[in-house]
C-alpha cells in the first residue's frame, strides 16, 4: 500500500521575515556580547581586533540569510479531506498528522513581529500530551481563519 | 451527617503541617539571613528566623481561613485565595469518585487527604487537603449519597468482591528479590559517602584508633575478602529492592467496580486509587532479562487526565504471564500477543545507537590515549556500552493487529507497549541527518497521558514507516461519538 503524495503548500513570504527579524534580534544579542569579550580581550593584548567577533559576524549573517531560508523551505502544511498535515525541520524533518476530529480546541495567535509582516500562527489542540499543540506558522490571516471555520465545523460534526 | 450548606473549613491543624513541610525551602533564606549576621551574637539571627518562621505561619493561618469548601445540594464550592477570591464549583454529577490518601505524617495526626475525581484535567481541581479521617469517610458517604450511588470501598472496609489482583507477601518478597538494582547500590553508595562528610570522623581515623596501617589492610585483601564484598553488595542490592517493594507496594489490592479499577497499597503512604475503565489508553508490560526467565512481568496502565501526576497507573508490580493477560483483559480489550509475531524494523538498527553514541566515545577515547593513558578507561566503558547498546537495539519491533498497535523495545528491561488505534491523537514522521541518509524514519505516536519518549518505532524504512503512518490513520467518520470511548474501538476505516 502506498500512501498517497502530499501535496505540501509552502508557507506565506511573510513568515520569512518574520523568522529573519527573530533571528536577527537573537544575532544582536549574541555579537554584542562576543564584541564586547572581542574588544576587552584585544585590551589586555591577548588577541588582535576582530578575530573572534568578526567570524561571529559573517556566521550571524548567514544564519540570518540562508539559514533562515532554508528553514522556511522546509516548513509546510496540507489539508486533506480530515487532516492536516505539518512538516518542519531541517535537522531533525518532522512531519505531523492530525485527524481534525481528534482536535479538542483551535487558537490563532499572533505576535508583535508576526503582526508586523502580516501572518499568524494556527494553534490544533488535541488531547495528546508529547505533542498536544501542533504549530502552524505562518499563515494569511484569511487562510488561518478559513483553516480553522473547517476544522470547527468537523469537530461539531463529530460531537453531535 | 448535616445537610444545611455550611462552610467547612480543613483541620485547623494545616498551618502547621504545612509550615513544617515548607522548611526545607525556607532553608535556604535562613541559612542567608545566618550568613549574613555572621560574626554577631547568635541572638539577632535567631529572632529574624522565628520571625520569618511566624511570618510564613501567620500567613498559612490565614490561607487556612479563607479556604472553604462548602457542600450545596447540586456541587460543591471551594473557595480560596487570601485576596482574590476564587470559588470553584463542582458538579456532583461530574464527581465520578471520591479518593483519600493517608501518608505517614497523616496517620500520626489523623489526617486524610481527599481529592474529588473528575473528568478534568487539572490535578488538584478537587483536593482537600487535609481534613480529619473521619471527615473524609464521613465526606465520601455524604458525595456518594448525593450522587445517589452507594459508597465505595474505603481503605479499611472490605469489599464486597474479591479483588481482580493480590500481592501476598511471597509474592512481594520475590518482586523485592527481582527489584535489585544497581542503581540502589548507587544510593547507599552515595548515602555512605554522604554520611562520611557529616560525621567528623573519616574511616582512616577509625582505622588509626583501630590501630592498624592501611598497608597492613591491604595486605589483607585476598580472594576471600573480594568475594565477600561481592556478596556484601548483592545482599544489600537485594534487601534495597525488597525494603523499597514493601515500602511502596504492601497491602497491593487491585478491585473492580462498576467499570472503575480501584488499587490500595502502601506501607507508610496508603494510598487508594481509582482508574476509570473508560480513562485507559493504553497499556504497557514490562520486565527485565531475569524477570523474563522466570516468565514474570510488571503490568501498567495510561489513563487519560488522570488525577495524580504520573499518568501510568501500576496494576500489578510482580504477575507470571497468565495473570497479566488476565489483567489486561479486565483493564481494557488488551491481549499479549506471541514474541514472534513482533516485526522487525530496519536491520540498521541494531547498531544505530552504537554508531551514533558509542563508536564517537570510543573515538575520542581513543585520541585521548595517545595524550593521556589513563583515557584506555573510556576505551572501555565505550566498548562495554556499546555492546549494551546493541543488545538493547535487537528486539525493537512493532506489530499491527486488530486496532491494536504492539510495539517491544529494550533487552535488559523491555517493555511491551499495546495502544489501541482509537487512541492516537496525533501521528508524527522524524527523519534525523543520520537517518535521510539511510533512508530511515522514526514513528512517533501521540496518545492522551503518555509518558515522555514513550511510544515510538524507530528506525523503520522510510517507505514502510510512511504505509504505517497510513494504516494507523483514523479516517474520518461522520457522525462518530466521542472518539476517546473504548466502546467504539472497534470501527472500520472508511475506504479513502
């Protein structure tokens, strides 16, 4: 028996850059701190400027560019006739399936740098307990809305 | 028994108790406040402690006050929160039973601990804790009234029926005997060691008092002296396992009761459970390779929202096989099925952990060598584990059969686990760096109260984990009831 091929759809632009800000603040911190341990280490005459915080740097911002993109390409979600199907990772590749009648509860959420490129993130309650949220970011508004109106009305098919 | 809704309060003796049981955490602001008027006289020290003490005592009492719970003909309130006050109601409908747990410190003071079960999910939705023995019996009856059943079986009545499973004290001391583990070795090891720092004195003081050199003692180690010592830790491996199985499991008595399972057991803590027949998820028999030889195992159960903590139940510590089938009949449509009927993941496998764990150490150990001999010794503790990874590897299988998944894992202690298809929340498919390349992929299924790393098949053929993945899918049904039930296991898949 082969399964049948999911057709997966990639997520919106918007969550590229929303991934590349939150990387980016993270980055901020870090080379900050690395600069300052660069420069304080250049003071006692330990090293020259620029030979920690410089490769630290040029790393950040591959990360921020191509590592970003590479983990936006990987996430992606399908819905079928009675699941929806999440897949993430570069690492680690997780593909999670979910049978809508098994969700207990839906939330949509959306965070500052989220509302700022315009996406939000579907949240599928199940009763599950390793793995009882299923995260699906971003997401148009429209589309999580439409999302979550169908797996509404299946969850009320089925409790009826 | 009164029935005019009146506030009651717990045993006015909780602040206290409950003050005694936060004094390891106030240790820690005591021995601050000691540090800091250090080189002072002892009394300032002393008075800032009791004050902190009366502090927190004075704010217990006020808790103490303004917790209330209230029996009303229809629910139960309970109120709390010193400021905000927050009342809570429980529907006797929803009450499906009533537990009372007695620890040590309880028994002394004739305390009981009551906790209202509901179908919620939330642990402590429903606990008084604690109020007097005869409150809580009294308490029960009055629930059981009000729900219009006939009370249960409490700790000291006998049931009507005679329990589904019993340990005796044979029994018990074999479990004890089974239990050894090196582990507990390790406690007492660390225990001793532990005990050394405190005492002022130091074995080479009582060997000086003692009169003896340390040459002369290790002139005296023979044969004979390491076999004793072998025997030595044997022995208090073994009377570990059995203090520590009397301790938790004396008394162990398995009831069934309009479709609930109710457990008592305990020597110091007696505790009373009640599991739901509808509640269970799935169930797990466990043993290791000596407990396997003898044809014994140790049966669980996972409930959904359980009310304690830990949502694997234990149904028997010590059963032979025929017994655990038994069990596993009453506790759900659970059968064992043969060991060879398990199918094996991919023959990758039985050395992926070694590969991926052991060979790395031994690797670096070995590196290390040539910088620093003494490293031979990781050498050796990485070629030990490996070998023990790879016996651990070998009987990881799965089977499929009628809505039940089986799956085996482990060697030296190896679980069976048996979940039902209607149990599945969410299905996940992981493919680790190491695994694309071999065109791995493990399977992780998700059920309501399973415990961490629990159930999963790793190392399958990517191909045939994602037929799997398919197979376990629960299609769609319109018009399905409730699909927790264990009553509606027993469906077909609808044709896709």
């Amino acid at each position: 028996m082969t399964p049948p091929a999911i057709n997966w759809t990639p997520l919106e632009p918007g969550q590229l850059k929303a991934m590349r800000i939150g990387v980016a603040i993270s980055a901020l911190v870090v080379i900050t701190f690395v600069t300052g341990l660069d420069i304080g280490l250049y003071q006692d005459g330990k090293t020259s400027l620029g030979v920690i915080a410089a490769p630290t740097a040029l790393f950040l911002l591959y990360q921020i560019i191509q590592g970003t993109r590479r983990r936006f390409r990987r996430w992606g979600y399908a819905k079928t006739e009675d699941e929806l199907h999440v897949a993430h990772g570069v690492f680690i590749h997780t593909e999670t399936s979910v049978a809508f009648h098994r969700v207990q509860h839906i939330d949509i959420s959306q965070g500052p740098i989220e509302r700022l490129c315009g996406v939000c993130q579907l949240v599928l309650n199940t009763a599950g307990t390793l793995n009882s949220k299923i995260k699906l970011p971003g997401l148009s508004r429209a589309t999580a809305e439409a999302l979550r109106d169908e797996i509404r009305q299946h969850i009320r098919a089925d409790k009826e | 028994m009164s029935t005019e809704p009146r506030a009651r309060r717990l045993h006015p003796i909780i602040p206290l108790v409950t003050l005694i049981r936060q004094i390891p955490e106030l240790l820690l602001p005591i021995v601050g406040v000691a540090a800091v008027s250090d080189g002072e006289t002892l009394a300032r020290p002393l008075l800032a402690v009791v004050g902190l003490l009366a502090l927190v005592l004075a704010y217990q009492v006020l808790a103490w006050w303004r917790f209330t719970y209230t029996l009303m003909p229809d629910e139960m309130y309970i109120e709390s929160g010193i400021l905000s006050r927050n009342r809570r109601s429980i529907p006797w409908d929803r009450v499906q039973d009533v537990e009372i747990e007695r620890g040590p410190l309880a028994r002394l003071l004739g305390l009981a601990k009551v906790r209202l079960e509901t179908g919620g999910s939330e642990s402590d939705e429903g606990v008084l804790d604690s109020i007097s023995f005869a409150d809580a019996v009294a308490l029960r009856e009055e629930i059981s009234a009000r729900r219009g059943v006939a009370p249960a079986s409490s700790l000291q009545m006998t049931a009507r029926e005679p329990p589904v499973f019993t340990m005796t004290t044979a029994r018990l001391f074999q479990a004890g005997l089974l239990n050894f583990s090196l582990v507990w070795l390790a406690v007492i090891m660390g225990g001793i060691q532990f005990l050394e720092r405190l005492i002022p004195w130091t074995m080479k003081d009582i060997e000086t008092w003692i009169g003896l050199h340390e040459q002369e003692i290790w002139g005296m180690v023979g044969p004979a002296s390491v076999v004793l010592a072998l025997v030595l830790f044997l022995a208090l491996g073994s009377i570990a396992g059995v203090v520590q199985m009397f301790v938790r499991n004396y008394g162990f008595n398995l009831w069934l009761e309009r479709r609930t399972l109710r457990r008592v057991r305990g020597l110091l803590t007696r505790s009373e459970v009640a599991i739901p027949l509808r509640r269970i998820q799935a169930a797990r028999t466990s043993a290791h390779w000596l407990k396997r030889r003898f044809g014994l195992c140790r049966v669980d159960v996972q409930t959904m929202g359980g009310s304690s903590s830990d949502d694997v139940q234990e149904l028997a510590p010590l059963v032979t096989s025929e017994e655990a089938a038994q069990l596993l009949a009453i506790a759900g449509n659970f059968r064992l099925i043969a060991p060879d009927r398990f199918q094996p993941v991919a023959s990758a496998h039985r050395w992926y952990d070694a590969q991926t764990q052991a060979l790395p150490l031994a690797l670096i150990a070995l590196v290390a060598c040539f910088v620093w001999p003494p490293a031979w010794w990781g050498l050796a503790i990485a070629v030990v584990m490996g070998t023990a990874q790879i016996i651990g590897a070998t009987p990881h299988g799965w089977r499929l059969e009628d809505d039940m998944l089986y799956v085996r894992s482990g060697w030296f202690g190896q679980e069976h686990w048996l979940l039902p298809r209607s149990s599945i929340q969410s299905l996940s498919l992981k493919i680790g760096p190491l695994q694309k390349n071999l065109n791995l992929a493990t399977v992780c299924m998700d059920s309501a109260g399973a415990p961490s790393g629990a159930l999963r098949i790793r190392n399958l053929p990517t191909a045939e984990a994602r037929a799997l993945i398919e197979k376990l899918r629960i299609h769609h049904r319109p018009r399905a009831r409730a699909a927790t039930e264990i009553a509606d296991t027993v469906t077909q898949p609808t044709a896709n």
